[in-house]
C-alpha cells in the first residue's frame, strides 16, 4: 500500500482467519444504495470556510491583543482551531473533499505543513498503516511502545522510559497528551529524512517556513516571558485536544499481535469505538466519534457518518459482530483502565524478574 491514498475502498484481500470477506462486501453495497459515498462538496465548501475564518481570527486576534496576559486566552482559542484544522487535513487525506490525487496532496501541505507545522506526508504514511492495521502490536505505528505501552507484552518487554512510565501511565496520561502538539512538530520533522516521505524538499520548506513564521509572528508582538507562556499554552492545549479526540477511538479496545488478522469488517469494527453524543460531540471530534464507521469507509464524507451509524450497527447486529458505542466520559474511563491493566506488570516484582531474563 502506497501513501498517495489512504485506506480504499476496493473490496479487501481474503483473511487468514476467521469472518468472511462476503460480509463485509454485502455491508459496502447497503452504504453505497443508501448514497452515503457520495461526495458533499457544500459541506465541506461551508466547513473550510469556517475553519480557515476561525484560523485567521485567532492570529488576528493575537495581534489585537498584542502585549497583555490576556493573550493566553488567545492561545487557547488558537489551540481548538489548529486542532480544527488538523481535522481538515485529516478528511482531506482520505480523499472525502477531492477525488483527484493531486489537489489533495496540495491542501494537505498547505493545510498541515504550511499552516499548522503538522508535517503531512509523515501522518499519511503513518495512519495509512494504521487504518489497514488498527491496534495490531507490530503493524500499526498508534500502539508502538513509543512512550506508553499498550499491552502487558509490551510491557514486559519495555526498557527505559516507557518502563518507567508504564507503572502509572494512566495517571500520567493526559498530562504527557500536552507534549503531543510538540511531538508531532518533530515526527514531522523527523521523517523529513526518511525516503518513504515524497516531495521532502517541499515538505521541509513549508514546515520549516511555518516554524519561522510562527516564531517570528509571536516574538514581534510579545516581549520574551509573554511569548514563551503563549507558546507552552497554545502547545500543550493543542496537544491535548488532539489527544482528546484520537484517544476514545481505539485505546483499551482489544490488540492484535502476529497471525492474528481477522477479515477486514471484524479487523475494523472489534478494534474501535464510537463514542455517543449529538452535534457539539460531532464537532468537538470532528466526526471521528463514528470510528468504527469511518474505519470501515474511510473516504466516507464526514456529515453522512451518523446516517450510516445505523445501517452498520444493525448489520453488525444481523450477523453477530460486537459493536462497542459509549459515552465520551466513559471512553476516557475505559482507555484509563486499560492504560493502567497493562501497566501491572511493572508495578510487580514479577514483572522486573521478566524483564532482566528478557535482557539476558
């Protein structure tokens, strides 16, 4: 698989266990009647708008506002509409506002390297990989035991940092999501040196470009202890927002490891999670609270996941495949509780006398 497009919609390859493929071709068929694949150029017309209007205001306002503590509210603000954007950059990826390669490549840059410092062709690669993959322990980069660990075995077999955070990562959870606006600046950054990533010249000139602007933009209008709490504020509530919205859709549902590859509608729908709420949850999450139906259909526009909601979770229902939805609390509370029963390990001497076995 290629990083041009993300997950598509052909119908997937036979599965080495378990499920058949048929289910998942009869469930495309229902979708596609009820016209739900069809694009919806109005929505995302008035969307971008929007989106780009609350960017803009946020910088203008920062200027307005100029050299007062006051700022830090602006911040804030400015945190919820890059996150915003990000979610932009996300439906662009997989294809739901342009059909055509090339326009989306160049609103993703745009979008992502340019405006947010969010480098695009790294995050394509990878929730490219995630999307054929979800929560497979060697196959999705989102459950790789980076700094958290995801299963016991993981845990069991962690050194170092992720060892030592692993015995209270639930508790340290959503404060380590407020280094992830900063962790997702240098992943891009990082990948600049990788081949997998295409246009990298291109790609670093406009993350780059984004940095210096950003820098130059803040430290221009705020003296030195203005903008360096401007920046950790704007940072960290980006961060936890963009966490905030990825962690309900897979994290303490069920982990694959090795052979274990159920056919494409059970690898999508056992491994997420939907979370429950009516329009400020849509917007807050940006749709992505329909995970199991957006993993299923992944250039589905966004407005016409809620619709096709029903038709997946009565068809899952028809042919006996669970199908999780919570509330966005008890999302949290669940992926909490899964953070901490994998983390048990390390909080036992057992768990210390495997690891130094494992290191022999």
């Amino acid at each position: 698989m290629t990083t041009s497009a993300m997950v598509p919609e052909s119908f997937p390859r036979p599965s080495r266990r378990g499920g058949s493929d048929g289910d998942y071709a009869r469930l495309l068929r229902r979708i596609s009647d009820a016209g739900l694949m069809r694009r919806r150029p109005r929505y995302y017309a008035v969307r971008l708008g929007v989106v780009g209007m609350a960017f803009v205001a946020g910088w203008a306002a920062f200027g307005l506002v100029g050299d007062s503590w006051w700022t830090l509210m602006v911040a804030a603000f400015m945190a919820v509409t890059c996150a915003q954007v990000a979610l932009v950059m996300h439906d662009v990826a997989h294809r739901q506002v342009f059909r055509l390669r090339r326009p989306t490549e160049i609103m993703g840059r745009v979008v992502g390297n340019a405006g947010i410092g969010l480098g695009y062709g790294w995050w394509q690669d990878k929730h490219t990989r995630h999307h054929a993959n979800p929560n497979h322990e060697e196959l999705d980069p989102d459950v790789a035991p980076d700094i958290l660990v995801w299963s016991q075995r993981q845990a069991r077999a962690s050194r170092g940092l992720p060892r030592l955070i692993g015995r209270a990562q639930a508790f340290l959870f959503f404060p380590l999501l407020m280094l992830e606006g900063l962790n997702l600046h240098v992943a891009g950054v990082r990948a600049l040196g990788h081949r997998s990533v295409k246009h990298r010249k291109v790609e670093g000139a406009l993350l780059f470009g984004h940095f210096a602007g950003y820098l130059a933009a803040v430290f221009a209008v705020l003296p030195a202890d203005k903008a360096v709490a401007f920046i950790a504020v704007h940072q960290a509530l980006f961060g936890l927002y963009m966490g905030c919205i990825f962690a309900p859709n897979h994290k303490g549902m069920p982990t694959l490891t090795g052979d274990d590859r159920p056919d494409y509608l059970r690898r999508q729908v056992l491994t997420s999670r939907n979370v429950r709420g009516g329009l400020l949850t849509d917007l807050a999450l940006g749709g992505l609270n329909y995970q199991i139906e957006h993993h299923l259909f992944p250039s589905m526009p966004t407005p016409n996941l809620r619709r096709a909601q029903v038709i997946v979770r009565d068809y899952c229902a028809e042919i006996g495949v669970p199908y999780h939805e919570t509330g966005l609390i008890s999302s949290y509370r669940e992926a909490l509780k899964h953070l901490h029963h994998v983390g048990a390990p390390l909080r036992t001497p057992d768990g210390h006398q495997d690891a130094r076995r494992q290191r022999r």
